[in-house]
C-alpha cells in the first residue's frame, strides 16, 4: 500500500551556531510518499528566515521502513541542497548528506493522522551536528 | 526492492565524506573567549592576538600589542573604539564608534559599505570625521600554513578610510579557528599555533 503524506515540521537545531540565531529552529513542509514494504521517500523544505539572512534546505530524503504498523522506524538518509542569502548580496548553495532516523506514529483514520519524530545528524567527517525534527500532518 | 535502497543508503553515505558545505554552513569563524591565543609568523616577527577578559559581553582583545573591544551581535563582529582626532595639539574626543569590523555568518558574494560622518566644535572651528569600511566576503578554499592546511576558508577584503588615510587589509578566516592569515601591505601574517581554554 502506498500513504502519500503531508506534513508541517518543525526542528531544533545545534546545526547553526547560536551566535547566528537566539532560536535555533526552523521549519518547513514535508511530503513523503510511504511505500509501506520497502521504502519511505520525502522531500521537505526548510526555512530559517531571521534578521535579514535566508537559508533554504531541500531535503531528499529515502528510508527503508523497518517496522510497518502503527509506528513505522525508517533509518534514512537525506541528500540536502541548501541555498544561503546573505543580507548584503552575497548567495551560496551547496549540496550535503546527512543520516538519521525517523520515528513516525501513524494513526489509521481516515485520512491517517500521523506525528513524527526524526532524530537526524548531519553527515561530515569534521563536525557533527545535530537536528531533531517534529512533525504533524495526514495522510491518505 | 530493498537490495537497492540499502546500496542507495550506503552510496549517500560514503559520498558524504566530501562535501564540505555543512562544515562551511554550520561553522564558527569568529571563536571569541577568554583565554584563547593565536600566534603568527610574520616574516621573522611573532605576532600575537588573545583574548584578556569580557565584560558585559565585550570581548577585550589584544592584537599586536594594540587593545580592541570586540563585540559579537546577531549579525557580524563589532569594533567599539574611541575616536580621537589631534587639532592643533589638543585632543578632540568624538565617543565610542560602533562599527561593523565583520559580517556574520559568511556568505561568499556579501559586498557591503558603511559610512559615518561625526562632527564636533572646537574654539569656533567645525571638525570633521569621516569613516568609510568597505567589506567584501569571498569563498577562499584551502590554505596551506604553518599550523597545517585549513580548509573552507573565507577571504575577508576590508578598505577603511579615515578622514583621507586609505587602509587597504585582506584576511582569511577559517572554521571554529578564526583569523588565520591577514596581508597589509607587505606584511603578511600567517597562524603558526591556536590554543582554547
């Protein structure tokens, strides 16, 4: 069976450091399109948007589902695309990887109400970072 | 189905060991505490910076032996500085300048220009100061240094102009190091050992 579900996510992030942002969170809108044996592919958009300084994450993002029923566990990995606006001009993008797993609870009404919890640590050899993200959104 | 998404998994995760934008992104390239030092090589002269104490969360910097007050807000690095001009052999005082010694985080392309313009009367003459910084912010790769090869580095131009007097300062700043290599000049200094309480 395939669950195509939408959801609005939001995270707490040590990604950024503090001195950037009071709060480090940011927020966006997922898709994800749950094919319930084998896989769990999403793509979310992430925004921080503060004091004039923009950065946009696309997040791919593909799982393999290890538990299918009410709580689906989907270790998972993301290719990330992120586009920085500086406040004074200056624009940068960029690519990178990072891993994580997602808890997702889903509730079978109709449409599926579902809460998720994703645990995610950006991918690099020289800093790790972590993000958790919440999410709440339905399903059908 | 699933031998697939398991070698898709493993592929994005070997892959990740280049990429260099989270480094870039997520970095601190201002460390600022007490405490730390950095030491460069400028020809055969040592230069030193550290940081000697904080208050009220201005950082009291030593750079080359000249104190600064370093400030750290949401947007860039601050230098305060009292602005004293000599006129004919008396000291006019023009206050604590705020002014933008850094823009933060850095984004390669950022071009930015700040101008302040003060004037005070003395003995029925008008003074003027005027203060220009220009700041250009590129991406500058790797550097190989004394300390060792520094990568994801930014290239920091800054033209300062006081009253006339033009400075012309290039520096490069790497992640949770801070500055690593200044050139004025002739002289270029080059970060030869960094220490952090």
């Amino acid at each position: 069976m395939i669950i195509l579900l939408l959801s609005w996510e939001f995270s707490l992030s040590s990604a950024i450091p503090s001195g950037y942002f009071s709060q480090n969170t940011q927020s966006g809108v997922s898709f994800s399109l749950v094919y319930e044996k084998y896989l769990d592919f999403g793509i979310n958009f992430v925004n921080f948007s503060k004091e004039g300084y923009n950065l946009f994450i696309y997040k791919f993002e593909i799982g393999y589902p290890l538990k299918k029923d009410f709580l689906h566990i989907v270790p998972s990995v993301s290719l990330n695309y992120c586009v920085r606006e500086g406040r004074y001009g200056g624009k940068e993008n960029g690519f990178y990887p990072d891993v994580g797993i997602r808890f997702k609870f889903l509730i079978r009404t109709k449409p599926y109400i579902f809460l998720n919890l994703k645990f995610e640590e950006v991918f690099n050899g020289s800093i790790g970072s972590d993000i958790t993200y919440f999410g709440i959104g339905f399903g059908m | 189905m699933a031998r697939l998404v398991r070698i898709l998994l493993i592929l994005a995760l070997v892959s990740g060991c280049s990429f260099s934008t989270p480094t870039r992104f997520a970095s601190d390239y201002f460390p600022i505490g007490v405490g730390m030092n950095w030491k460069f090589q400028a020809d055969s002269l040592e230069k030193y910076i550290y940081v000697d104490n904080e208050e009220d969360s201005i950082f009291h910097m030593v750079i080359d032996g000249i104190p600064y007050d370093i400030k750290r807000e949401f947007d860039g690095i601050y230098n305060l500085r009292d602005e004293i001009i000599t006129y004919g052999g008396d000291r006019i005082d023009f206050g604590v300048v705020k002014e933008l010694y850094l823009p933060l985080p850095f984004v390669s392309g950022d071009s930015l220009r700040d101008t302040l313009r003060f004037k005070e009367f003395y003995s029925g003459d008008t003074i003027d100061l005027y203060l220009s910084i220009s700041i250009t912010v590129r991406y500058g790769g790797t550097l190989s240094l004394p300390y060792g090869d520094v990568r994801d580095t930014y290239h920091v131009r800054r033209k300062f102009i006081r009253n006339g007097d033009t400075t012309l300062v290039d520096e490069w700043y790497a992640p949770n190091l801070g500055l690593v290599k200044r050139k004025e000049g002739e002289e270029i200094w080059v970060l030869t050992e960094f220490s952090s309480p």
